[in-house]
C-alpha cells in the first residue's frame, strides 16, 4: 500500500515538528515543514501531496487563506486548517477556499489524527464523484455528436446529394422550369433541416429572450391533438443570466421530450414562477407514471439532475403509476 504524504505549513517550529511526530507514528510521511507560505507554494510547485495541513496565519507576506487560494487554482488536493483563532471573521474567510476541516490549536492527537484521515478520504469519495461525473458528462456528448452526425447524414446530407444529382443531370435540351421547381423544393427543405439542427444545439430564441419567452415556445411545440399543453407564469419576462437560462431550457426540453415519447399523456402543465430569491419551474403531466424507487437512472435523468446541480438548483421528481409525474425544480436568484 502506497505511504500516504504529507505537507505542514506552521511557522512554530515546535508544533510543526510535534504534528510531524504525531502523524508520522500512524504510518504518514510529512515530506516537507514550512514556516511561510511562499517556500510550501513554491516546493508543492515540483513535488506532489496527498494533503497540506496549513496554519492560518503564518510568516511572511501570504496569509494560509491566500495560499489556499492560490492551491485551489493550480492543485487538486485537500487543505486542512491549522489556527488558534476561531472568530467568525477569520473562519468566513477560511471556509471560502472549502477546506475539508479545521483544527483550532490547541488540539488532541486523535482529533488530528482522524480528521487528517477522513479528509483524505473524502478527497477520494470526492475525486471518484467528479470523475463519474465527467464520465456522464463525456458519455452524454458523445452520444449526442453521433445522434446529430446521423441526423446530418440521413437528412441534410441526403437532401444535399439529391440536390448535387439534379444539377448533374441537367442538359442543355432539356426544359429548366420542372428541374428548377423540384431544386427549389429541395433547397428549402434543406434550409428547414440544416435550422431544426441548428435549434438543436443552440437554440436562438434562448440567446435572444428571457427565459419566459424561451419555455412559452419550447412548450407550444408539443402542443397537438392528442396532448393539451398549458403555460403559466407571474412574470412576463424573467431575466437571469445566459448560461442558466440555456441550462433551464435544457432541463425543460429533456423533461418534455420524455414527456412526449413515455407519458401518454394528454394533459402537461409547465409554470415558471420568480419570487424575490429564487426561482421555480414545474413540469406536470397525466401521463402513466412510474415508480422513482425503482427506476434506473438513463441517460435523460441523469443529464436532468446533472444540470441542475450545475446552476444549484434543488430538483423533486414526485410520480405515481397511472397518475402522472411532477418535476419540480428551484434556483437561488
């Protein structure tokens, strides 16, 4: 098994060599003490650690905080804060660069002991969380690249390939009006297909209004005669930012198209509402339901959980057998 190391930033040299005696005689290897900031920034340059243990307020210009802020940019590894003050001034700042613990001096072995250990290994849990996710992630896109690939080769490039034979079978003799109709047809067709791509990957009426806007049109797509399709709202126009108003499009859009391929459903309802901090958007149907304790997560639920996650959103999927689904999802403003 690996030995698992160590760096110690504490500019009292008696506690540093006192946390180096203690987590030493538990079987870790502190590869480097320092006093300053700035000589642990410039060693951890060149050597890797599997934690820093960083005293808040050290020698030096940099403070421990700005150290980890430093850290956070150009490493991924977990910090864990040494200090002997603990106002609440000091600690905002601190819990700013999301250390995995504190350890206010004076301390106890076994304190330090086990929080050096579980921070560790939350490290791992988090690191095997951000992989999965980006494995998802990178699964979603390729998925995604080889349905617009085929949607290009079926449609658009068929159409383009009928359009190069009618112009190579032309002949001088030949009467140009037919030939010119059925090219015109086919050119406008292909026009329609190339902007449904286009609305694909980056629908324009999402760059160009509010999100209100966005969800009222996205919603009047599914609207037909065998699905009644309803729009509410309390504002008009609600303004929020672009990456979350094309993330809150996305959210919707996966949810109605498995509305439209699963539910069966004839009766969907989508509100978006604005409060004051935050806002909300519901999604419900008639449709026939199914059981959320044991469905397995696709490709289009956890994209759908993904996403929110990604702007904050708290996300609640409440369904019943025959009865129907609600989603429900709300972001701080």
């Amino acid at each position: 098994m690996k030995t698992l190391t160590l760096v110690i930033v504490e500019d009292q040299a008696i506690v540093a060599n006192y946390i180096k005696a203690i987590l030493e005689n538990v079987g870790y290897k502190v590869i480097g003490t320092f006093a300053t900031a700035e000589d642990a920034l410039l060693f951890l340059q060149n050597n890797k650690t599997d934690l820093v243990l960083m005293d808040i307020m050290l020698e030096g210009k940099l403070t421990g905080i700005d150290a980890a802020n430093i850290l956070i940019k150009t490493n991924d590894l977990p910090i864990i804060f040494l200090t002997a003050l603990s106002d609440p001034a000091t600690l905002e700042l601190a819990k700013r660069t999301s250390p995995y613990a504190y350890i206010v001096k004076p301390f106890e072995e076994n304190d330090l002991v086990h929080r050096v250990a579980f921070a560790i290994q939350k490290h791992k849990s988090d690191a095997k969380v951000t992989r999965t996710r980006l494995q998802a992630i990178f699964e979603g896109q390729e998925i995604e690249k080889r349905r617009i690939s085929k949607e290009l080769h079926d449609g658009l490039g068929q159409l383009l390939n009928r359009i190069m034979f009618e112009i190579e079978t032309l002949t001088p003799a030949q009467d140009l009006l037919p030939k010119k109709q059925i090219l015109s047809k086919l050119c406008k067709k292909a026009i329609e297909d190339m902007r449904g791509v286009i609305t694909e990957l980056m629908p324009m009426h999402v760059i160009d209004f509010d999100i209100v806007t966005s969800l009222k049109e996205l919603s009047a797509q599914y609207q037909s005669d065998l699905l009644e399709v309803q729009f509410y709202t309390n504002e008009e126009k609600i303004q929020v930012k672009e990456n979350i108003r094309f993330t809150i499009y996305r959210i919707c859009q996966e949810i109605l198209n498995n509305v439209g391929k699963h539910s069966k459903a004839s009766k969907l309802t989508v509100q978006i509402n604005k409060e004051e901090t935050w806002l909300s958007v519901t999604i419900e149907d008639n449709g026939v339901g199914f059981h959320t304790d044991t469905l397995k997560p696709g490709n289009g639920l956890r994209n759908i959980k993904e996403r929110a996650i990604s702007i904050q959103a708290e996300l609640t999927i409440h369904s019943e057998l025959q009865k129907g689904t609600l989603i429900y999802f709300q972001l701080p403003l």
